[in-house]
C-alpha cells in the first residue's frame, strides 16, 4: 500500500475498533458510492446547485477520512470549502483531480480490503 494514499494507522485503527470483516463491507460500499457522488458533484456544479456541490463533496470528504484516505479528504474538503467558484472551469479542474485521487484510494482500498 502507498502510504501516501492510505493512512497505514487511521485504517488499522478501523479495522481493530470495527472488525475486518466489516471494513471489507465498509470499502465495498465506499467503492460502490463514491462514484455517484462525484457524478452529484459534476451534476450539481453544471446545474448551480451550491448546496448539492458543498453536500456531495462533504460526504466524499467524511467517508474518505473514515478509511484514511487523507489525500482525497482534503482534495473534497477544499472543494466542500470553496463552494461554487465563479469560473466553472476551475471547479471542475478540482473535481478531475478528486476523480483521480478516488481511483488511486479505491485501488488502494481494494488491495487492503483483500489482504
């Protein structure tokens, strides 16, 4: 695992306080979500929707904290923060960089999630 990608100790605590098997179901539910919210995300910024842009990207920013996802919390918390900008382009700048930063979690996550 790229410790880079994965906090070893925030998901080794989840799995000691949760159970293994259960962060299996926990990631398997991550995996299965988290791209209907980013599509929520791109969704909401074309429409203008500020609460739905802060709502999705709120709950990308919480789930991904939750399994030590560190990189791709904070890319959605300075999404979360900001709201709408203004320049539409520069939002969904941040939202192709959070699309990325998920795949390298959810690749991440699935490896961990198999050991």
């Amino acid at each position: 695992m790229n410790a880079s990608i994965i906090d070893a100790a925030t998901f080794t605590e989840l799995q000691e306080s949760a159970g293994a098997d259960f962060v299996a179901e926990l990631v398997d539910t991550f995996l299965e979500e988290t791209p209907a919210l980013l599509n929520e995300l791109r969704s909401a910024r074309q429409q203008g929707d500020a609460d739905g842009f802060r709502r999705a990207a709120h709950s990308i920013k919480s789930n991904s904290q939750t399994f030590g996802a560190l990189g791709l919390g904070a890319l959605a918390r300075d999404i979360e923060l900001q709201g709408l900008h203004p320049d539409a382009a520069v939002d969904l700048q941040a939202i192709d960089a959070l699309q990325v930063a998920y795949a390298d979690a959810a690749a991440a996550l699935k490896e961990l999630r198999d050991v």
